[in-house]
C-alpha cells in the first residue's frame, strides 16, 4: 500500500486496516455477516415523472440478479436488528451494479437514518445520497402489498423463498419527494452457504453510467467494503462479475 500524503489519505488507510484487522478477527464478512443469498431477477419498468438521467432506472429492462437478505450486528433470531438488502444486477458484458439498502424509515427525514426492525418488510434505503448530474437522489426497496411476506428471520426468510417468489419493489426519490416505484426484484432458488460466503459487493465501485456516491458515508463505505474484501481474499466483483449468479 502506498504511503499516505494528506490526512484524508491516511484516514483511508487507517479504515482500510482497522477493517481488514477485525474481519480476520471475526473470519466472516465484518457488515452484515449473517444472511441468505437467493438467485434471482429484476425488472425495471422505468422512472414514472421526470427521468433521473440514469439510463439503467430510466429505461425498461430485465435482468438476472443475485440477491442477499441480512442482518447487520446480527442478533439472534427474530431479534431488531438492522436489516440489509444487497441486489447484484448481473449486465452482460458490463460492470455489475451492485444496490445495498438497509431498513430505515420511508418519510424524507428518515430514509438516510439505519433503522432496526423485527420483519424483513418495509423500507430498505440506500442511506447515502447519490448524484445524477446536478440531482440528489435516493434509492430503495419498498414492501410489494401483493407479496408474499419475508418473515421474522432468515430462516422464515428461506421457508418464503421455497415457497414462492417474493418480491420487493424498487424506487427512487429525492432528498424530501415522494419515492417513485421503477421497478421489482424478486426471488428465487437460494444458493448454499459457501455461494454465500464467496459474495463481495461493492456498492461505490458498481454503479451504472450516470449514478455516483457521495458524501461522508460512501466514502466510509468504500473502505469498509475494501478492507473486509481484503481481508477475506475476495474482489468487489465476486459473485458473478460476468454475469453469471454464484
């Protein structure tokens, strides 16, 4: 690793080291590290109103996906916890995009803020703000009302999947708008445990054209990710970078 110049640089470094220490220490994933991953499939209808200027949530599309309910601390059972969702849209020939959302709340001053819950439903956001060109934009996965439910815990989680197709909906929004629903993932046959554990996202680095991270919290994000992928011998495109759900 090269020396570090400014104190922002050596910030980063300190992040990437404290994080890479404490996974080895836990020897799993040091966010979010219990979870379920499922193969699965988005479709995009289309941003209604006003496009983002994002061509990916803009535009209809169909894609496969690698998808993973979690929880953050974790706590046992059906325990509140911050509850993370993670969808890998698998692009053929492209760079994955890689959504990380967490439970919080859905009103404009609550959907930045990680909120623990009991039920894998409600609002996931992405917390962080992001930028398509001059707009600030969220991102999230909304409960679908015409869904099967997700449960109380992973394993109601897995019993739901066996049992049909859940789905969540997606949607955008701006700092104090509506959420603008564009599109659904839904999911499908669950992948073992050692699939599970080989999955990296990388929720700065896999972005479409047009969508970038910004703040405080996604450059905290970028080093936490990139130190627990280190330490783990894992890149940020493990799981499918080719498009292929593992």
């Amino acid at each position: 690793m090269p020396p570090a110049a400014t104190v922002t640089d050596r910030a980063a470094v300190a992040v990437d080291r404290a994080t890479a220490a404490l996974t080895r220490l836990r020897r799993a994933r040091l966010l979010h590290p219990a979870g379920r991953s499922f193969a699965g499939e988005v479709v995009v209808w289309g941003t209604p109103g006003p496009p983002t200027g994002v061509p990916l949530l803009d535009g209809p599309g169909r894609f496969r996906a690698t998808v993973r309910l979690s929880k953050g601390v974790p706590t046992p059972g059906a325990w509140p916890d911050v509850l993370g969702l993670a969808v890998r849209l698998h692009r053929d020939g492209e760079r994955p995009f890689d959504l990380l959302v967490s439970s919080s709340g859905a009103a404009p001053l609550l959907r930045n803020l990680p909120l623990p819950r009991r039920r894998f439903a409600g609002t996931y956001s992405t917390i962080m703000p992001f930028r398509a060109g001059r707009r600030r934009l969220f991102l999230a996965a909304l409960a679908d009302p015409e869904s099967p439910g997700l449960g109380r815990s992973l394993a109601e989680v897995a019993a739901a999947a066996r049992a049909d197709a859940p789905r969540l909906v997606l949607a955008v929004a701006s700092a104090v708008g509506p959420w603008r629903p564009f599109g659904q993932v839904s999911l499908g046959a669950q992948l073992s445990a050692r699939e599970d554990a080989a999955l990296a996202f990388d929720p700065i680095g896999n972005l479409p054209p047009g969508l970038r991270a910004v703040g405080p919290i996604a450059w905290l994000r970028e080093h936490t990710y990139r130190g627990s992928r280190r330490a783990r011998g894992a890149v940020a495109q493990s799981g499918g970078s080719m498009g292929v759900t593992v």
